[in-house]
C-alpha cells in the first residue's frame, strides 16, 4: 500500500498502483518540496525520498479596456490605469505611453493618466497607447490603444418669435447640456432654466419661453 509523506497540498498517490500525481498552482512557486513515499507490504515499511523544485514562471499582465472619449478643448482628461496579474507574489508594474500628445502624461507607477487639453488641439483625433510592464523574469507586458477627439468648443445661436426663444448648439452625443439665465451678469448666480437635455446628434435644440423680465442673459453649458 503506497502513502505519502510531507506531500505539498493536491499531491496524491494512488494506494494501489503507486502512481503519483501534482499539477502544482501558481501560489505553490517558486518552492522546494522534499517528498516521501511510503509503501507497506505485510508489516513491513520502506520510505523513498525525492524532490520536486517548482520554478517561478511569468505570466503577463492584463490591462483592462480603456474607452475612447469626445471632448471639447481646456477638458481635463484622467483616469487610472487598471491592471490584474496572476503572478504570486504580485508583480510591480511600470506604465508607460506611445503615441500621446506632448502635454499628455502617465504616472509610471499608479497609471494616472492627465491630459489638460488646450486651444490649439481642438479638431485633432488623438490615437494613444497605455502599456504596462512587469518586473517578471522575463518582463512580459500589455497594451491597449484608445482615441480622444476634442471637438471645438461648443456654439450656440439663437432665434425667437413672439412668444418662445429657440436655442440651437453643437452637442457632443451622449452629453447632456442645459440653459442656463440671469438678469444681472455683475451679480446673482446663474439658473437654470428647466431640465438637461440630453444629448442625442451632434446638433441639439429646447425651446424656451419668453420671460417678462425686461432684459435676460443666457448661455448654454455641458451639464457635469
């Protein structure tokens, strides 16, 4: 009858044939396992031992999907770079950028990704590369590729008749923005006028009516 001793954790050996069996996890290496085979036949025990060392392989690092995003010219854009890795111990990575504008960056170590946009780079589509290295032996590595677009900034015209004033803007789609008066622009804070609007085209209209203050400011903004 075959047993085993000092065997690390899913190793088996079938007690009648004597196979052996291990398929260690990745939590099992790197790591040196002295192992002892024990068989017993009518009273009497005989011990074998041998070792198995399990190397520590690499596995590459996963970066998870960033989205592209519409933007108008001064957004700041940011985010965090998301990583997994299945290695035991965790591996420490590296952040790192290819094909980004000049005044965009990339925390080497948390991933942070700024980006201020500026005047000058309005009606440009910008394809930028997030890539991630480990510090495995060897140094595996990911990648994901995005866009940003900034589109101008946002114009609005007007047009009224007797009753209602009609106020037309360029939209981003998916972005909502509202109407927004005040009476004085030397004081008071601005209101809105009614609800967002949702952005669904690249061109979006609301209709409001016409107040009987004697004079009115109004603007149209992107809603947070």
């Amino acid at each position: 009858m075959y047993s085993l001793e000092n065997a690390p954790t899913g190793a088996t050996i079938d007690p009648a044939t004597g196979v052996f069996s291990w398929t260690p996890t990745e939590a099992q290496g790197p790591s040196t396992n002295d192992i002892v085979v024990r068989v017993t036949s009518n009273g009497l025990v005989d011990r074998r031992t041998f070792t198995i060392t399990v190397l520590e392989e690499n596995s590459p690092p996963t970066l998870a999907a960033i989205p592209s995003s519409i933007v108008r010219p001064g957004t700041l854009v940011s985010f965090t770079a998301t990583v997994s890795d299945a290695d035991i111990p965790a591996n420490t990575f590296t952040f790192s950028l290819s094909g980004a504008p000049t005044n965009a960056a990339i925390d080497a170590s948390s991933g942070l990704f700024t980006w201020q946009t500026t005047g000058d780079q309005t009606g440009t589509t910008n394809t930028i590369t997030v890539r991630v290295t480990d510090n495995g032996s060897p140094p595996l590595s990911d990648a994901k590729t995005f866009t940003i677009e900034v589109l101008p900034a946002l114009t609005a015209a007007v047009s009224r008749d007797v009753s209602s004033i009609m106020f037309t803007w360029t939209a981003i789609p998916g972005k909502a923005c509202k109407i927004q008066f005040r009476d004085d622009l030397t004081r008071g804070d601005w209101q809105d006028s009614g609800e967002s609007v949702p952005a669904t085209a690249n061109t979006m209209s609301k209709s409001i009516p016409i107040d009987s203050a004697r004079q009115r400011f109004y603007r149209v903004v992107e809603a947070p």
